[in-house]
C-alpha cells in the first residue's frame, strides 16, 4: 500500500475529550478515532464474568511455571529416594488377638462364658488403650530382661540424628553405670518396648493387631509375641484380683446382714407375743383373715336374699298359669291344669247336646269344682314355699351383719396393735432379701474364681518377618510425588499472583482495556538489527503486522507524526520507533525519525551516526531543521537526534517550536516518528503525546507493572494524548504459557527465534 507522501497530518478536534479505546470503566486515557466496531468488538472479547472460574487461565499458569513445577517436584522425588536410602531398616512383626465383650457379671444364669450378646466399641477402645499404656509395657520388658548391649543395637541412630549429634553433641550414657540402676534399666527397655508398638483394631471385628517395628527381625517376633502373652495373662491377673477383693467384701457384708437379720427376727417375734397377735403365713391376722372371710359371705347372703325377694314378688303378683318354671319344679299344677283343660273340653262338647241339668253334665261339673280346688291349694302351697325362702335368707343376711359389725370392731383393734408389727416385719423381710441376694451373689463369684474365663484369645501368633516394613521405596516415591506437584503448585500460582506485571495481551486488555496492535517476540542470541535482516522471521513479521494495524488504527490510517513511548526506561521504545520507520519506509514513505528522549538518548548508539546538532538546538532556535536532519542508509529515511543534552527538557519541549517542527516535517515526509522518553517521573511524554497526531504504548512482557501502566495511561489522558494502542514486546510465548496459539503465527513463513528460558 503507498501512502501519498504530500499529505499533512490529521487535524485534531478541539475541545474534545477522547478516552481509551473500548473502556467503559475507566476513563484513563484518549478513545483513538478508530473503527467503533472493531473496538468494541476487541473489548467484549475481554470481558469476563468476575465469578466465573477460568479454568484456562489456571493451566496457562501451570504451562509458564512449568520448569519450577518440574523443579520442586524432582526434588521432592530426589529427596524421597535420599531418605528411603539413608533410612534404616525396619521389618514387622504382628500378633493378631481377639478381645471378646466382658460382661459385668462373671457368672449368669444359662451362661458361664461371661460374653453378652452384643459388642461394644467402648469397651473395645479401653482395651486398645490399656494395651498402649506403660504398665503392661513394664511387664513386657521386664519378662523380656534385656541387656544394655540389645538396647544399643535397637537404639541405632540414624543419619539425622547423627547429623543433629554433629552440631548439637549429646551427653554420652555410661553402660556400666546405667546397668547398675535396675529402675533406669528397666525405664530404658520399656521406652524400648513402647517405641516400636503400635496397636491397630481391625474395623467392624473384634479383632486386633498387635504390630512392633524394629531393625531386628527376630526381636520384632519376640516382642509381638511377648506382648500378645503379657497382656493375656495380665488380663486374668486383675480379673483374678478382683474376684478376691469381691469375695472378701461378700463375705463381711453377709456376716453383717445376717447378724442384723436376727436382731430383727427376734424383735419382731418378742413384739407378737406381747401384743398377742397371731398372723397367717402371709402376715394377715387372724381377725382381719375372718372378717375378711364374713364379708365374703354377707354379700354371698345379700345376694340370695335379692334374688329370693325378687322370686317371691313375682309369684305374689302372677297367677298360676304366670309362674316361670323353676317355681313349679316338682309341683302337680301343671298336671291339675292339664287335666281341668280336658274336663273343660268334654264339658263344652257335650253341653251343646245336653242340658246343664242333665245328671252326666252335673257330674262332670262337679269334677270341675274340685280340680279347681285343687289347683288353688297347689298355688298356696307354692307361695308358701318362696316365701319361706325369702324369710330365710332375710334373717341369715340379718345375722351375718350383726357379726361383721362385730368382728369389724376387733378387726379395727388388732391392726391398730400391729402397726409397729408390720415395720418389724418389713425390716426382716428388707434384712433377708439383702441377705439372699448377697449371699447368691457370693456363690457366684466362687464360680467365675474357680471357672477362671478369658475373654482374650491369639487368633495369629507373632512370626519371623520375611522382609523390611518400611522405608519402601514405592510408598515414599508417591508421597514425594504427591508432595512435590502440591509444592510446586503452590509455589507456581503464589509467584503468579504475587507478579503484578504484564506478561500477555490479555493482561492488556483486561488491566488496561487498551487494544494491542502487536506481539514482538523475545529474541535470542541476536541483536534487533540482526534479527530484522531476515525478513521472514518472526521479529520481522511481527513488526511488519505492527505497522499494519497502525494503519487501521484510525479512519484515516496512520496519524502524520507518531510518539512511541512507555511506561519506563528498557521496554523497547527506541527498538520500535527505528524499526517502524524503516518499515514505513520500505513502503515508499518519506519518514522522519525524531529522538525525542532529551535525557537518556539511545537512537545514536543503535544506528551508528553521530551529529553534534539536533532536537535541543532546533527546540532552542540555534539550528534550522536541514541543519539537524542526518541522513541514513536509507535514502527514505531521515533522522533527526537528540543533540546536546539540555539542562532543561520540559521547557524546551514545552515551547511553540516542538508544534513548529513537526507542523514544517509534516510538509516534507509522509510519517513522523518520535523516539520518546519513559512516561513516569518525567513530564516529556505527555508533552510529545499531546502534539504528536498519534501515541503507541510500548509494554515490555514480564516487566512493566500493572500500576506503572495504568498511571501511565492516567498521565496521557491528562495530556489529552490520542492514544492508538499497545506494542507488547519481549514476549515469549512458552514462559507466559500461550505458545500453543502464537507460535504458529511467529513461525509462519520462516524460522522463529524465541527466547530459550
């Protein structure tokens, strides 16, 4: 593409306010007067949920933190096999023990073995605790009766504690003056014995493993099966005691009741004679027995007398034919009516015949009449008999209440007098209720003494281990591994999170919502200027992509005059300017290089020329501008550089001949290029960035801070600077953990020399 070298610089809107492209957060700097579209479109591709997990992010982390990951996780591997080499041996031995519930009684009813029907966990957890305590380790180094010589071989130390002997030396221990304290001795053997247990219950059994450590294999055999036999028997030692301290309290505590027992006893049969009280086997007395019984029979004569008044007021009221049947039971009534019946029947018939004069019909009423009589002598005779009844269970009821009231009055008399009788008695009862349950007690207790359970058995003896427990390699390679990636991913996200600076153009877009117009890779072995003679490296591409997009920064392409600047000094300003110009000029531009830097100029050391006029001499109106321009190699390019350092840049730059000077090149070149200074601490940036037309943020990857950036970018929105983009340089796509997506473009067309890190 050529670009009319006639043409003048883009005017600039007065009074306008630009801001930084594609920010709506932050109003840092100048919008450029770029495609609206495009800038928004770069901008929403930065925009990310601030709850959102970037999963991405994360790996991209691990990928530039590869090497220190790597790093500490050989090292973590080193150290495991150092340790596992250097550590002693040690080899296992385990005793395997079934621990069976212990009831509270010893002896039950049905069951001698004192095991109940359920385990409980507590009990076992006592046990494991007891099993780790330093009485029943006492017993096992004392039935082990070891020597000082077997303690100093178990107590072998080790490289660590040798080295901590090195710096820090011990109080050597005396053997013989040791083995002549039987108590220090014993003290010594038992931390022996403690050092290597360990006590393991197998989950959801009753089972528990014994297990000792030691560099001895035959001593880790002999002290696991001393342990798993030591405990037995220690076990049937405090059960034994305790079945003898409970059977000489039993015994004094019976000898007491029963003592007690008989002073009751005789009380209580001394109080009965006195008071003439005689009771029954359940403690009744006799008055309260008969009227008890009295009672009973008064309401058996009360209900017979009911029932007969009851039968004698039917028959009262019903006739003959109205009496139920148990009232004519063994009676001739029904027999007399039956036969009247009958008689009444013949009467009847033969009345329709004859006359009642008629001698036949007079006899048969006359047999009528006496059945009639008959049969209301029969009804009195019946009345009779339930009347009688009645009067006879009338006068028994009469009698027996007569004798109720009677012995009520006794009944009443004798309980008062056996009040203290009924506490004697309770007592005695209380006194050989005790009595029986202890001596009961005492009787099983001589049982379980002589029977002599246990509730502990070896289920797997303790056997010669046929190979060392531990240090094992593999199990000390895996922690280390395991210990290793957490360190170093630890480590790797903690240095990522504590470098605030810019590595990658998404930390541009993101921090500085700036738009990055180009990648400049790092390079390798090679100077800037050896790097652009390959025109088809990835150095050269790169700039060639720069100055691409500088010409689409805007709507009307690049701007006239172009300050190239950056946060702080060594970020790449002056590589940038003279290789931009140069690509500018291989497009058949005239262009103008202007060391802008007053203060630290490098253009001069970089392109080999030397002029003893240039920038402050023009800025001071003591040279004309043919007379600073220095010719280059090439013949499109011209340079003008700093001169004689002055001791007042700001004022110089300040003035209306900086608008001058470039207002006169811009009618001579087609591009500008300005070589500025850092933009911290120095007022020069913002000055050059508000004549020049355009401004292009240089950002050094891994080196400029996030803050320096963004105060930068503050001081040229101040300066009202139209502010195009970012350069990122030295960017190395394989430390910052993108290379999977810039390499290809880096090496698209030719070699890439990227920085070997």
């Amino acid at each position: 593409m050529q670009i009319d070298n006639s043409q003048s610089g883009p005017k600039r809107d007065e009074g306008a306010v630009p801001r930084l492209p594609g920010s709506r957060h932050m109003a840092l700097a100048p919008e450029p007067r770029a495609n609206p579209l495009s800038v928004d479109l770069l901008a929403g591709e930065t925009k990310q949920d601030s709850d959102e997990i970037d999963l991405l992010a994360y790996w991209r982390i691990l990928v530039k933190r590869r090497w220190l990951v790597l790093g500490v996780l050989a090292a973590a591997l080193l150290a495991s096999v150092l340790l596992t080499l250097m550590a002693t041996p040690m080899y296992r031995s385990t005793a395997v023990l079934q621990i069976d519930n212990q009831a509270q009684q010893v002896v039950q009813e049905g069951d001698v073995s004192g095991q109940g029907s359920y385990f409980d966990y507590e009990f076992l957890e006592t046990q494991i605790q007891l099993m780790r305590g330093r009485d029943l380790a006492e017993r096992v180094a004392d039935s082990l009766d070891l020597d000082d010589e077997t303690m100093d071989r178990l107590n072998q130390p080790s490289w660590l504690d040798r080295l901590k002997d090195l710096i820090r030396p011990a109080p050597k221990v005396v053997p013989g003056k040791q083995g002549g304290d039987p108590k220090a001795q014993l003290a010594r053997a038992t931390g022996v014995v403690r050092g290597g247990l360990s006590i393991e219950p197998v989950k959801n059994t009753r089972l528990v493993r014994v297990h000792y450590d030691s560099p001895i294999p035959s001593f880790a055999a002999r002290v696991a099966g001393a342990f798993a036999e030591s405990y037995i028997a220690w076990g049937l030692e405090r059960r034994m005691g305790a079945t003898s301290y409970a059977k000489t309290y039993l015994e004094n505590q019976i000898a007491l009741l029963k003592s007690r027992l008989e002073d009751s006893e005789r009380e209580l049969v001394a109080f009965a004679q006195k008071e003439n009280l005689v009771s029954n086997s359940d403690g009744q007395s006799l008055a309260s027995q008969n009227l008890s019984a009295l009672n009973a029979g008064l309401a058996t004569a009360q209900e017979q007398r009911i029932r007969t008044q009851a039968r004698w007021q039917q028959a009262q009221a019903a006739s003959g034919a109205a009496l139920p049947a148990d009232m004519l039971a063994g009676s001739i009534l029904r027999t007399l009516q039956e036969q009247r019946a009958t008689l009444m029947g013949t009467y009847q018939q033969k009345s329709q015949v004859l006359l009642p004069e008629y001698p036949e019909m007079r006899q048969i009423k006359g047999q009528l009449d006496d059945l009639d009589k008959q049969i209301e002598a029969e009804l009195a005779n019946i009345r009779a008999s339930i009347k009688a009844e009645f009067n006879a269970a009338s006068a028994q009821e009469s009698l027996l209440t007569a004798q109720l009231n009677t012995l009520r009055t006794q009944a009443l008399d004798v309980d008062g007098r056996s009040i203290r009788y009924t506490i004697l008695k309770r007592e005695v009862d209380t006194n050989r209720s005790f009595y029986d349950g202890l001596l009961q007690r005492y009787k099983e207790v001589g049982v379980a003494g002589d029977v002599r359970t246990n509730n502990v058995a070896i289920v797997e003896r303790a056997q010669v281990p046929g190979g060392r427990f531990k240090p094992s390699l593999s199990s000390n390679l895996l922690k280390g591994f395991i210990l290793g990636l957490v360190l170093g991913l630890v480590l790797a996200f903690v240095l990522e999170f504590l470098d605030d600076t810019i590595k990658t153009p998404q930390d541009v877009e993101q921090r500085l919502k700036l738009a990055v117009l180009g990648i400049i890779p790092k390079i390798a072995r090679q100077s800037p200027a050896q790097a652009m003679e390959d025109p088809r490296s990835a150095f050269a591409e790169a700039y060639r992509s720069v100055r691409t997009a500088l010409q689409f920064s805007t709507s009307k392409g690049v701007p006239k005059s172009l300050l190239i600047t950056s946060s702080g000094p060594g970020d790449g300003k002056s590589t940038t300017a003279l290789t931009l110009a140069r690509n500018f000029a291989s497009l058949g531009k005239r262009v103008l290089l202007i060391e802008g830097d007053l203060r630290n100029p490098s253009l001069k050391r970089s392109m080999g020329i030397q002029s003893d006029v240039g920038l402050s001499n023009l800025l001071s109106g003591a040279a004309t501008i043919s007379e600073a321009v220095v010719n280059t190699d090439d013949p499109l390019l011209d340079v003008i550089l700093s001169g004689p350092l002055p001791p007042n840049p700001t004022e110089l730059l300040s003035g209306s001949k900086l608008m001058s000077l470039l207002s006169v090149a811009g009618e001579h070149y087609g591009q500008i290029i300005i070589d500025g200074p850092p933009i911290l601490g120095l007022a020069d940036a913002p000055i050059l960035s508000n004549a020049a037309g355009g401004t292009l943020m240089v950002v050094h990857s891994g080196k400029t801070k996030i803050h320096d950036a963004q105060v930068s970018m503050k001081r040229l929105q101040a300066a009202h600077a139209h502010l195009l983009g970012s350069l990122l340089t030295h960017y190395d796509s394989r430390t910052a953990g993108y290379g999977y997506k810039y390499e290809a473009y880096y090496s698209y067309g030719g070699p890439q020399e990227l920085a070997r890190t």
